[in-house]
C-alpha cells in the first residue's frame, strides 16, 4: 500500500491558531488497484512545537484494506508535505 498523491486539498477555517482542519482526495496504490478516497486531517501544534496529526477517511468509503496501515501511510505523507510546505494555509 502506497499513497501517491493529495489532490483537491481544501483548508478548513479555524479559529483555534495551532489547529489547521483540511479536506482532501487521497490517491492509494493498494495491490493492484489504484483507488481514490475523501479524508479530512487535522494537524495540531504543541506548545514545544511537536505536530500531532489526526486523520479521519469518510465512512461511506469501501475500502478493502486494513485501515491501520493506510492511516499510518496517510500520516507519514502528510506530514511530509507539511515539513515542505505544499499544504495550503487556512
């Protein structure tokens, strides 16, 4: 399982400063098949600067994977766009 791209990133206004809601369209590679699916995250900076990072995918999706290991491969991706710069800001 792989995670190939974000498209269709759409912040979501917050009024919280440390707190950056986003929606967005993930693009998967999982076995043999290339799959589409609508998440939303939120990332959230401590205090001592230290991200933490929280992914929801929308229930309506079927995905036939384990879910623990596609939310881990999200979350490394992620926070790789955000370490350089490619999310958009709120």
């Amino acid at each position: 399982m792989q995670v190939l791209e974000l498209n269709q990133i759409v912040p979501d206004p917050s009024y919280i400063y440390y707190r950056r809601n986003y929606a967005a369209v993930a693009k998967l590679q999982m076995l043999s098949k290339t799959i589409d699916i609508k998440i939303s995250f939120t990332i959230e900076t401590g205090p001592l600067g230290d991200k933490m990072l929280y992914v929801d995918i929308d229930p309506s999706e079927d995905i036939d994977y384990p879910l623990i290991p596609v939310k881990s491969a999200l979350k490394t991706y992620i926070l790789k766009a955000d370490d350089e710069g490619v999310l958009p800001c709120p």
